[in-house]
C-alpha cells in the first residue's frame, strides 16, 4: 500500500495487532503508515494501551510528534474557516 492511499484507521489496527503480537517493526511501520494516510488523532496514540510495547521507542517519539503536529495543523485549519 502507498503512503497517502488507504485507510489510516484501520491501518492503526494492524499497528495495535503488531504490537501485541510483539512484531515491533511491523507496528512501527504500521502506525507512521497510518499518520500518513491521514490518521493522526494524537491523543489517542499517545495514551493507547494496544501500543504499549512500543511506546518506548525513539521512533514510536517520532511519529507520535508527527501525528501531534499533523493535528495542530489541523485545528489551525478548522479555526481559519
């Protein structure tokens, strides 16, 4: 699947699947793969528990700050209208 086709959701089900099948590769992948397709609710991910066994990685960091910012940019959108 490319980035920015697909469903973002349900993208993010395969990443909490990988995680709790400890593939943490996988769920990584998964879960920039989501934010990409246009998934980004940050204060979902951030407090998850299906994605606990990646919430200490340096990248699982990195792409929750991506999903962070993707969401503010967001809000500043929807408040311009």
């Amino acid at each position: 699947m490319k980035a920015g086709t697909g469903d973002g959701e349900i993208t993010y089900k395969f990443a909490q699947v990988y995680d709790a099948l400890g593939d943490k590769q996988s769920a990584l992948r998964a879960l920039d793969l989501s934010v990409q397709q246009g998934f980004f609710c940050y204060p979902y991910f951030a407090t998850d528990p299906l994605l606990k066994a990646i919430r200490d990685e340096p990248e699982c960091a990195r792409i929750l700050e991506k999903a962070r910012q993707r969401q503010y940019a967001f809000k500043i959108t929807l408040q311009a209208n």
